[in-house]
C-alpha cells in the first residue's frame, strides 16, 4: 500500500483558502487518491476522490499533478466548523472503500 | 435515511473482560469493516465483512473477531482485554465491492 506524508498541523483563519498537500511517491497505477474530514469523537466522512488532473464538488477541490506523487486538498472560504484532521488516503479502485489505511492526518485549526 | 448505528457509544469494561460492539451499516450497504482508533492517531483497519465471512483483516491479534448477520449488521468481539485496547471502535459500510465509506460514530471503549 502507497504511504502517504502529509503536514501534522495547519493553522488558517476564518474565509481563508486552506490547501494540504499530501505526498505519496510510491502510488500504484491502479490507486486512487481520498480524502476524508473527521471531526473530535465522530467517524471520517468522505469528501472528495480523484485519479489525477483536478476534481471539484460542492465541498473542496482535489489537485493532482501529471506524476501523481502528491496531491493537494483545497477547501476554499474555510469556516470555524472546518476545523477538524483531514486524512490523506490512497488506494486501489474507484473508492477504495475495502481497506482504508489512515495515516496521521492534518490538523487544521480555523481561528476567527 | 439512518446512516450507520453502533452501540453503545462508550463503555468501560475491566482488564481481562470480553466485549462485544455492534453496528447497523447504512440501508443498502452489504459490507461492513471495522476500525479502531487510538487517542490522536488515525483510525486502523480491523477486518471486514462481506456475505457473513470475514473477506480482510488488518495486523490485529486472534483475540479481536467478528460477526456479521445475514441482515448485514455486525459485531465485533474482543477477548482478554487489554489496557491498550482502549480506544474508539469506529465501523464502517459500503456497497461492495469498492465504494465510498461510510462510518458510525463510533464506540467508545476504556479499559481499566
């Protein structure tokens, strides 16, 4: 399975742009590239999934460059309620929703 | 729609005890993997089922086993408690084979 390193730690204000970039320079061909949000004493939820180039919803954007060793999760106008660990995954197919391997996150913290 | 449902939400139980946690996946899920997670670090995966057999398992001891019923719910039983394996007991479901995951608030477990 592809390791990933991402930051322990971020640090934004409220309306800013927060971008995490997460490294993962052994990712297979076949992975898939997830990020999920957890908030303190609840479950990951899912936000946003993609194989390379950019994907956006109603959430975030993914980015992902043509060797697709990183990726960079960007969450635009981040409120108080963003705060949370945001975990980098990587995995094989669509979702990979088999077996999830968390890392240690990032901890963003939004301040007003 | 009910997302996924564990019980209980905590429980403390002593050193040496059996405990056993359950989960209702999300309506129409057929797949249910557990997590445990560690205060401060990432969730890791435990097993998962699929058609009521145990189809992956993570690097956890023969003292942590499961179950899953033919309406898809599941449980997970572990023997011998340990102080170490305090933590939340978080379940997991999709629709198989490899989709988005769903995850439960999770269990809390203190041993003492």
């Amino acid at each position: 399975l592809a390791k990933t390193t991402q930051p322990i730690s971020m640090d934004s204000y409220e309306g800013q742009e927060v971008n995490i970039t997460c490294s993962h320079n052994n990712i297979a061909t076949n992975d898939y590239i997830t990020w999920y949000q957890q908030f303190p004493s609840q479950g990951p939820r899912f936000i946003i999934q993609g194989y390379k180039t950019k994907v956006t919803n109603e959430v975030a954007s993914l980015f992902i460059p043509a060797d697709r060793k990183s990726s960079t999760l960007s969450l635009p106008r981040v409120s108080l309620s963003d705060t949370a660990v945001y975990y980098c995954l990587v995995g094989e197919g669509p979702a990979a929703g088999n077996k999830l391997t968390f890392g240690g996150g990032t901890r963003v913290l939004v301040k007003p | 729609d009910a997302g996924v449902t564990q019980s209980p939400t905590h429980l403390i139980k002593t050193r040496g005890q059996q405990v056993t946690l359950r989960c209702s996946p999300k309506s129409g899920h057929d797949t249910v993997s557990w997590y445990q997670q560690a205060l401060g670090q990432g969730p890791q995966f435990i097993f998962q089922y699929y058609e009521e057999e145990e189809r992956q398992r993570g690097n956890f001891p023969d003292r942590f086993s499961g179950h899953q019923f033919p309406n898809y719910s599941s449980e997970l039983n572990v023997n011998a408690l340990l102080l170490g394996d305090s933590a939340l007991y978080l379940c997991a479901s999709s629709p198989y084979p490899r989709t988005e995951a769903f995850f439960g608030q999770g269990t809390r477990l203190t041993v003492v």
